[in-house]
C-alpha cells in the first residue's frame, strides 16, 4: 500500500493506492478513518503507485478549482459485494445533481438504512460522489467527513 496525505481547501486527505488504483480517500478526520494510516503512511510503499497519487491531486485541484475535473484515476474499493453495487450507482450520479436515500434504494431494490450504511462505508471520498446523496426534500444528512464539507462540496457543484 503506497499512501499520501493530500491537501484541499476543506482539510487533508489520505489517499492510499495499491496496484495501480486508488484504493482509499479519506478525510483525515472523519468517520471510518483507516486504523492502518499511520502504518501506511509509515512505509515507503511501492513506487509505481505514486502516478496514481499524484493524479488523485490533479483531480482534487480541480475539483476545488470550480471546474469538472473529468473522471478520477483508476479506482479500486474495497467492500461486500453489496456496497460495490451501491458505490458503482454512485457513480453515476452526475455533477451538480443529488439523489435522496430513498431514490437510490428504490434503484437498488434494497432498504435506504441499508444503502445509507453502504454510501456510509465509501472508502474513496469525492471520486465515488457520497456526497450528492441526500435526505427526504434535500436534507443533509449522513457524510462521514461531516455536514460543513458536504454542504461545501454540493455548493461548489452547484447542487444546493
């Protein structure tokens, strides 16, 4: 596992690659921090990632630069069979537009509390887009890297 700490406007981030694939993008404090942060960030890793790592860095820049950074480098969650459904439908949510809970399990054909759990559980923030994911009339509910940044981050999409 190769990991970095990236820096944005609205705090750093660990991005953590393996393979030649993102594997992880966490705020640094947010909920479902990986407990092997420290280790990895620790390690010297493998240096065919880094690419991966510094693309991560282009695309956040972007991102927070205002405009559409095109699609992310290659992403590898890791998660149930379950959540790689969820995260893949998040995927496709475009920019500037959000679903609720409800809408994205009536896609899924499954209970909001279990898509909520699962959107919950994205390992890689802001590339599989938890974020445009709302309450019941648009509510903001639910972010693991927590309530200002999502209302940020839908602000900068133009989404709210």
């Amino acid at each position: 596992m190769t990991a970095r700490i990236l820096p944005t406007p609205l705090g750093d981030m660990l991005a953590a690659a393996e393979e030649g694939a993102l594997v992880g993008l966490w705020f640094v404090d947010q909920r479902y921090y990986p407990l092997e942060a420290n280790a990895w960030l620790a390690s010297p890793g493998d240096e065919a990632d880094a690419p991966v790592l510094d693309a991560a860095q282009v695309w956040l820049d972007g991102t927070f630069g205002g405009a559409d950074p095109g699609p992310p480098p290659a992403l590898a969650p890791r998660g149930t069979g379950f959540q790689q459904k969820v995260w893949a439908v998040l995927q496709q949510i475009p920019r500037g537009h959000t679903v609720t809970y409800g809408e994205l399990a009536a896609r899924l054909e499954s209970a909001p509390r279990a898509v909520g759990s699962a959107v919950g559980r994205n390992p890689i923030s802001l590339m599989i887009p938890c974020h445009r994911v709302v309450g019941t009339g648009g509510a903001l509910t639910g972010y693991a890297g927590g309530l200002e940044r999502k209302k940020a981050l839908l602000e900068l999409e133009n989404a709210i």
